[in-house]
C-alpha cells in the first residue's frame, strides 16, 4: 500500500485543529523545561520513525506542528501517508533550533500515533476481506472536532467513508422508523423532502423490514446485527437492487465471513473508536551552534 492522490487533506482541514493542540500543550508560559534546560540558539537533529509494523497517517500535521512553531525548523518526510512501513521505518527527519523540536514534539507524535494506528487497524480490516468484494467503511463513531481528520485515516487505510455527519446523507434508523410509523412510510417521507442529489439508505434488522424497505426503493439498506445466514438471504433477495452494507459488532473474527455473504460494504466504529496508537517515537542528536 502506498500514498495517493486520494489520499489528501487540505490545510485549511487540519491547521486550526493543530494550532489549537499546540495552545493547549504551551499553555500561558511555553515549554518551560526546555527554556531552563537548553540554549536559546542551540540546535538538534530529530529522526521519528516507527516501533511497529504499519500504515503511516498524520504526516502533514505534524509537518504542520513543527513549522508553525518554527518556520525555519527543516522536516524532511521520507515517506507518505498510506505507506505500509515496517518497524524501525523512518518517517521523517528534522532539524533546527532544538527548544523549537521539543515544543511541537508531542503534538506532532500525538496526531500520527492516533492516525496511524486508526489507519493500520483499517488495513487489517481490508486485508481479512480482500478476496471478496466488499469494503470496509467508518461511521460517525469518531472523537469530537477530529471527524475529518480520522475519516482520512481511514481512507490512508484502504477503507471508505460513511457519511461526513447528519446533513450530508439521509440514514433512517430504528428510532426513526419508530416515529415515523414503519420502514417504508419513512422512506417516502424523506424522498419527498430532501433533494435528488441526497441518497436515502434505512436501517433494517430482520428480513420482513428488508424486503418492506426493497418495495419503497431506497439508495441502500444497513442490515444491521444479522447473522451470516441472513445476510445471505438479503443478498439472495436483493438481487443487486439497491446497496447492501452490513453493521453491527463487526470485528477482526467476524469480517470474513461478513464479507463472504456478498454485500457490497461493512461499517464498523472500531476502526476509529477502538484503534490502539501506532508507536512512534521521536529521537534527537544534539549539536551546539
């Protein structure tokens, strides 16, 4: 796996949420360890590299922590997010004023250890259904003003994502079926209200929703918490009708044969909820001016 043009964020998607990381780590004072401890003009050489097999995500914010505290700071990456590395990998080198390295360190490493590890965790995912033709997806699950960028983690990964929030996709569940009065009744009322351009999908969770949902012909139906055996069934009914994705307590032992059923997607929270941080660690070599 390796980076592509697909796999891009646009600073103004991630400056201000790095900024803001680097406000609340300086604090009123900045960082008065290095202050009292090194020389205002000495000078390091960092080298970050990864302790564990993985996918790298998250280089472009820490580009971005390191040259807004400093935009003299030199940060050479020798790799691209996407990038399958193996442990002992380097990502990137930099190399400037040291009180200026330490300052954006934390920050730097705390959003590629989160963003690797959600895009490696991703790519397990794909790699246990790669001999069907589903995909992985995200949802919503994501920690709050972090959304875009874990999406893209995802995406580095080799998953797809969900919808972006509540406006951008309709997705009718349980609670609002139970509302509404019934699948199909809810279906019609958000077709009558919303745009062409906005797809419907519903949640179902037996068979006798999925095929009420198939006669009001939404974009796709979420079959949620359903056995192997009956998605299958789904699948056999659908008949490529509409977009199949399957939900629901979906993990690393289960996805195969998830997958293996012949719906079209998987969404899964864990890939972003449940995501252990890649170790990566920064090491410096000190010199004086």
């Amino acid at each position: 796996m390796s980076g592509s043009p697909e796999n891009t964020l646009l600073p103004i998607q991630f400056e201000p949420i790095v900024r803001a990381a680097l406000e609340e780590d300086l604090g009123r004072a900045g960082d008065i360890t290095s202050q009292a401890t090194i020389g205002a003009h000495d000078t390091a050489r960092a080298v970050m590299a990864t302790r564990q097999d993985g996918v790298v995500a998250g280089l472009p914010l820490a580009t971005c922590a390191f040259r807004t505290i400093d935009p003299d700071l030199s940060v050479d990456p020798e790799c691209a997010d996407g990038d399958r590395l193996l442990a002992g990998a380097v990502l990137a080198r930099i190399e400037g004023n040291a009180r200026s390295v330490l300052a954006a360190e934390r920050v730097a490493l705390n959003f590629l250890m989160h963003l690797s590890g959600i895009a490696s965790l991703t790519a397990a995912y794909t790699r246990k259904i790669a001999h069907t033709g589903a995909r992985i997806c995200c949802t919503r699950k994501t920690i709050p003003g972090l959304r875009v960028l874990e999406k893209y983690a995802v995406r580095c990964g080799g998953g797809s994502n969900h919808r972006y929030g509540l406006d951008d996709a309709v997705l009718i569940k349980d609670n609002h079926i139970a509302v509404s009065g019934g699948v199909a009744r809810a279906i019609e009322a958000a077709r009558t209200h919303c745009g062409h351009m906005v797809r419907i999908e519903i949640e179902v969770d037996t068979l006798a929703q999925f095929e009420e949902a198939l006669t009001a012909a939404p974009d796709a139906v979420l079959l949620d918490n359903m056995s192997p055996e009956m998605l299958s069934e789904a699948v056999r009914r659908n008949a490529g009708q509409v977009v199949l994705e399957a939900s629901g307590n979906i993990d690393l032992t289960t996805v195969a044969a998830v997958a293996e059923t012949g719906v079209d997607y998987i969404s899964t929270s864990k890939i972003t909820m449940a995501a252990p941080p890649l170790d990566i660690g920064l090491d410096i070599s000190a010199r004086q001016p």
